[in-house]
C-alpha cells in the first residue's frame, strides 16, 4: 500500500493523553491522523491495566469536548471529599489533618459539586477505542511502526506497510521514553525516588461515600479512592500505596489475606472489614521533565513532556491539560486559514503548558520530600502546615480550584 495521507496533524501514540488529543481535533471537523506501534483491544481487558484515574473537573471538559465521558462503559464515581492526614505505621495518628468538602465548591449551574471522578484505565480505553475507530475525520493505524520526517515545510509518517501521512504537525504522545523526543534531541531531567506503587482494588463493608483519603507515612503515600459498586460488590475503592522499592516487591508477593491485612493496618478501620478484588499492580515511581516541549514541526505532550510523582494524583491531569491547550492552538490556526506546526504555535504552546507542569513537578517532589519521613522536627512542622492550610478558607481554594484543574485567580 503505497498511497499518501494528507492530514493537518499525525499523533504518534493512542494513550489516555494522544488518544483524548486526537478524538478533541476529530470532534473540531481537524484532519487528524493516529499511529500507536501497539494493538488497542487487548487494553481493554481488565488484568491490562489495574490503575484507575482521578479525572479533575477540567479534564473532564475536555473528555466531554472529544466525545469520549459519554461513552465510558461504567458510570464515574464523583470524588465528593477528600481528607489528607499524617501517621506513622503502627502508631496513633496525628490529630491534625487536612479536609477538603465538595459543599465549599462553587460549582456552575446545573453540573455536580465533586472534586473530580473516578474512572478505570479500562474503561477510558473503551470509550477511546470505539472513538478513534469510528470517527470520520480520524485515521487510526495500530498496531503500526512509522518512521517520522520532519522538515521546515512539514513533516511525513512513513507507516511499515501502510500509507504516507503528510501533516503539518507531529505530536509526540508515546509515553516518558518518547523515541521521537529522543531522535529531536530534547534533553530530559529525571528524578528517581527509589519507591515503586501498588495498585489494586478492594472491596469494603461501610459505603465510602464518595471520600478519597491520602495518608502519608514514612515510606510514601498511601491512598483510597472511591469507585462505583459492581454486582455483588456494593462499596469498591481503589488503593494506590507508596513504598520502597525492595518492600514493595515483597508486599505484592503476600498471599491475599496477609496482603488485606496489611493494607487494612494503613486504611484504619473507617470502611470495616475489606478483602482484595482482581489482581495487584506495581509500577516504578520516578518523575521526569523535557528540557523543552518543542521542535521542528513536533510537539510533546502528556508523558512525553513531564512526569511526576503520583502523591497528588494530577499525573494524566497535567497530560489532558496539555492536550487541551494545544487542541485550542491548533484549532486556532486551522480555522484561521494558518499553519498549526509554525514556531508561534509552538513557542505558544510551550509558553502556556510549561511553567504549570514545572509548578506541579517542584510541588508534587516537596512534598514526597516533605512527607516520607519520620523526623519529629519535620513531622511536627507538616502537621501544623496541614492545620494551619485547613483553617484559611482563601488558600484551601487555591489548592481546591489547582487539583480541580480550574483557574485559581
């Protein structure tokens, strides 16, 4: 097959971040290529992926724009509270804490009070997949190499055994080990953390009433977040628990009543009696950052671009962000008869999404600093901090309005 493409841009990657990207230009009437070098239906499949997604307020946004929230298999469990406190394993924890309630939102007229929503890796790719197939203004190729030609008058996709694509933009969306970040030359700082996460999912006794609970202690964050009930499984949360690296593998090889034992010991007893649902994950932590976001002819986005400790949650958020501020550029450009891979827009690009992911990698790295460990000193300045952040209504919203991935000012 040797015919030839012509689209205004190709987006190397189908993830979360690229897909969503792609389904938001489609949806714009852009024509929009996708090439992923790995097959998509077996990421639907529920041992895939473990992970389930905070989706914040803003991120929503843009899945609805790309046609993607409605067609999510299972309804999203709203994040209605959300409750950060500081313990020590074994220990009675700090009385201070710091609490986050959806009745001091301000929602807008006719959409729900939440923080944000949960939703599953599994369920994303679904409403991903059925869009990125069916949409007429996309052309989806998966799974597909592609060698990429970038040039100062375009750029072309070259898909093993398939056509050429020519565009005028190529989007990196492959991911923190992007070969198309690497082949421009873009310099990336990383940041180890010598901690891995577990993922899984439990079922519990008590309803959790849309609460996410972050508790941090020595080794790392552990948290619980609200998932909507199955068959036979009324109150569902999902676990996402820090941890050295060389604990971590050893907790994840525990039989599954040890393994609930141990996660019951770091939840407390708010749920009553838990057990395990499906499998456990466990996932390298690290945090990364591009020296700089652009190229000729070539964006990055999501992973590509940044990646940053899981302790907030805001890692995908920060992608879909990223997504959303380029989609509006090139849109832009489109519309206005330009070009959408010109160095304005580019430099635009970067100039929008830099300084917030820079802002959430310095803060996110705080405060895995700040909170894994167990010094008095230390420990006695957080708890206040946590207090002190709880009784000033004026920067809780600061903090609120930034996870929600809204305007803070």
């Amino acid at each position: 097959m040797n015919a030839t493409i012509d689209t205004e841009v190709c987006i190397v990657g189908a993830g979360p971040v690229g897909g969503a990207l792609a389904c938001r230009l489609a949806a714009d009437g852009i024509a929009t290529a996708v090439v992923d070098r790995a097959a998509l239906p077996p990421m639907e499949h529920p041992d895939f992926d473990g992970r389930a997604y905070a989706i914040a307020a803003g991120s929503r946004r843009l899945l609805e724009l790309a046609g993607l929230w409605d067609r999510l298999p299972d309804e999203p469990c709203a994040i209605r509270d959300i409750r950060v406190t500081d313990g020590r394993l074994g220990r009675r924890p700090s009385p201070l804490r710091l609490d986050f309630a959806s009745r001091d939102l301000d929602p807008p007229e006719g959409e729900e009070a939440a923080f944000g929503w949960m939703v599953e890796a599994r369920a994303l790719r679904v409403a991903l997949n059925r869009t990125l197939h069916e949409h007429p203004s996309l052309h989806l190729f998966a799974p597909a190499e592609a060698r990429v030609t970038r040039a100062p008058e375009g750029a072309e996709v070259a898909v093993a055994g398939g056509p050429t694509i020519r565009c005028r933009l190529v989007i990196a969306a492959e991911g923190r080990n992007s070969p198309l970040r690497d082949a421009a030359g873009i310099p990336v700082t990383r940041f180890p953390y010598r901690q891995a996460g577990i993922v899984c999912a439990i079922a519990h006794e008590h309803p959790h009433h849309g609460l996410a609970l972050e508790h941090f202690l020595p080794a790392g964050p552990f948290a619980q977040l609200p998932m909507t009930g199955q068959p036979g499984m009324p109150n569902v949360s999902a676990i996402v628990w820090t941890e050295r690296a060389s604990a971590a593998r050893a907790l994840i090889d525990l039989p599954d009543v040890p393994f609930a034992q141990a996660v019951a010991q770091r939840l407390g007893p708010h749920l009553g009696g838990l057990r395990l649902v499906g499998r456990r994950w466990l996932y390298p932590l690290g945090a990364l950052h591009a020296h700089r976001y652009t190229a000729e002819r070539l964006a990055l986005v999501g992973d590509a671009a940044h990646g940053i400790h899981p302790i907030a949650g805001q890692g995908l958020n920060l992608g879909f962000r990223d997504a959303a501020a380029l989609a509006g550029l090139i849109a832009e450009a489109v519309w206005n008869g330009g070009d959408p891979g010109s160095a304005e827009v580019l430099t635009r690009y970067q100039r929008a999404r830099r300084p917030d992911n820079l802002l959430m990698l310095a803060a996110t790295d705080a405060l895995d600093r700040l909170f894994s460990n167990d010094l008095p000193p230390v420990r006695l300045a957080r708890d206040l901090g946590l207090a002190a952040v709880d009784r000033l209504p004026g920067l809780k919203r600061l903090f609120m309005r930034q996870a929600m991935g809204l305007p803070v000012l």
